[in-house]
C-alpha cells in the first residue's frame, strides 16, 4: 500500500519524511491530486484548523474513488 500525505508547510513534511509513504506540499482545499484517484482519503485532528471545512471535504470526496472511503477524525470543534 503506497500512502500519500499533503501539508501546507516544508517543517511537516520533512518531519513525515521519515516515515512511509510520499508527501507533497498543498493546499487541502486544492488537492494536487486527479479525480478518484485513491481508494481512501483520511484526515486526522486537523480539521478544526481549516477556514473553509465543506470545501476540504468535497476535495476529500472528489479524490476518492466511486465506493472508496473519506474519513475525518478530529477530537475538538471549532
């Protein structure tokens, strides 16, 4: 399984480099990424951060594949 993560900022993504998978840098509300490309898209304690939270998940949606997955966990609201 091949993983793919995306963040705004360079301190993030050489922090994750570590670990397995690829990581680009981008804006969520943007993904750089084609249309049902992914079986699954998955965000985890950060969507209290976005400033425009619907678009984040259309994108979300719009990345996954017809059946795939889109999955959001976050422990705070805004």
């Amino acid at each position: 399984m091949l993983a793919f993560g995306i963040d705004l900022t360079l301190e993030m993504i050489r922090e994750a480099v570590q670990r397995k998978g690829r990581y680009v840098r981008g804006e969520v509300s943007r993904l750089p990424f084609l249309d049902a490309t992914f079986d699954a898209a998955v965000c985890r304690n950060s969507f209290h951060h976005f400033d425009r939270p619907g678009e984040v998940m259309s994108e979300m949606a719009r990345v996954v594949r017809p059946g795939g997955r889109v999955v959001i966990e976050d422990m705070r609201a805004p």
